[in-house]
C-alpha cells in the first residue's frame, strides 16, 4: 500500500484530499494544488482514504472514477451515506453521460475529464472551498441558535409563541396573568437570550428552528 503523501505550503490552508490510483497523476495535481496555497493528501488505495481521512478538515476532496478494487462513484455514495460534508470533485479519463449525470445525482460538486485543465480544477478547488466554509459556518449558527432556544425557560417559551402569533403586550399580559410591564421585560430578556436585534430577526429563527432548520 503506498503511504499518503502531505504537501503542506501553508500550515493553516484548506485541504485536498485527492485520491487516484495512478502515482504519477497523484504527484503531478498535488504540485498543481499545492500552487494556490492549499494543502493536498493523496492516498493511492480509495478504502483506506474512506477509514483514515480527516472529517472535520476544511477542504474538498478529488476522487478518480476508476480504480481498482472500489470505483470512485461508490465512494462518493459511501461519503454521502456517512454524512460527509467536504465538496467532491470528480475526475475520469473515460467521462460518460450517464457516469455524469449518476455523479450529480449521487452528490458530486463537479466532474471533470482527464487530462484535466490546470484552470478548470483550481477554480473548482477555490469554489468548493467556498462553499464548504460557508457551510461550516452555517451549520455552527444552526448549532448555536438551537442551543440558545433549548436554554429558554418555559415562561420565555410561552412569550415567544406569543410574540410569533402577532400578540400585543396587553394581549400577552392577559393571556399570561401578567401586567403588560413584566410582559416588555421578558421581551427583552429574549431579545438578549437569543441574541437578536430586532422582531424580524427572533422570527425568522423561530421558523427555522421549527422547520428543523435554524437560521441566523
């Protein structure tokens, strides 16, 4: 089995993992990678780049099509049902209709025929690492608006099902027993608990939390 190699340019650069069979493609796009300062593995043997590479790395992956033992369509299938989130580019010498279109439908970012254009890959590079930073940092908003709501009391959650339907204040504070004042003062208190600056915005994360998708 060949060891992976790390060509690291800048210590604290996206990385590429990039999976190919062939050594010498290998080494070749690992120098062209390396040139937009991005950090690249490569790893010759596809089930040991699936049992070894690093999930929670910023980065994309570029996998060949064809290789011996697992192809690199089942391999993008084996990271979508696992739940891995980096882009995936697609490389083959031998491109079909049909193997582009099952490379879409199974996830793929973008698929790209060898010999592959030096221009074509980095700006597929650069986007996917876009993209996946973007995501990252999506998805820690989504975290961190879903922990703030789990931290409400449940008189702060009664408040803001009843902001959320259009209530006023008085129409709150006779709903809760509670005069109109202590009403503004829960407001405000789940403006500061949820970190919102405005109706708007509390709302909006109200619905996506509740479509199962918190937004900021």
């Amino acid at each position: 089995m060949t060891a992976p190699l790390t060509c690291t340019p800048q210590p604290l650069s996206p990385l590429v993992h990039l999976i190919d069979d062939d050594e010498a493609v290998r080494a070749s796009l690992a120098l062209l990678i390396g040139t937009v300062g991005l950090r690249v593995q490569t790893w010759g043997d596809p089930q040991a780049f699936i049992n070894g590479f690093d999930r929670q790395s910023i980065g994309v992956i570029v996998l060949d099509v064809r290789m011996p033992g697992i192809s690199g369509l089942a391999v993008l299938e084996t990271l979508v049902a696992q739940g891995v989130d980096q882009p995936v580019i697609m490389l083959t010498g031998h491109g079909t209709v049909q193997m582009c279109r099952r490379a879409f439908k199974a996830g793929a970012a973008e698929f790209l025929e060898k010999p592959v254009n030096d221009e074509a890959l980095l700006e597929a590079l650069q986007n996917g690492v876009r993209q996946h930073v973007k995501s990252r940092q999506r998805n820690t908003i989504d975290r961190q608006t879903r922990e703030r709501f789990t931290q409400l009391s449940a008189r702060e959650h009664e408040v803001l099902e009843l902001i959320v339907a259009g209530l006023t204040n008085k129409e709150m504070g006779r709903a809760l027993d509670v005069s109109p004042r202590t009403v503004e003062t829960h407001r405000a208190r789940l403006f500061a608990r949820l970190e919102v600056d405005s109706l708007a915005q509390m709302i909006r994360q109200y619905a996506a939390l509740v479509d199962g998708h918190a937004g900021g």
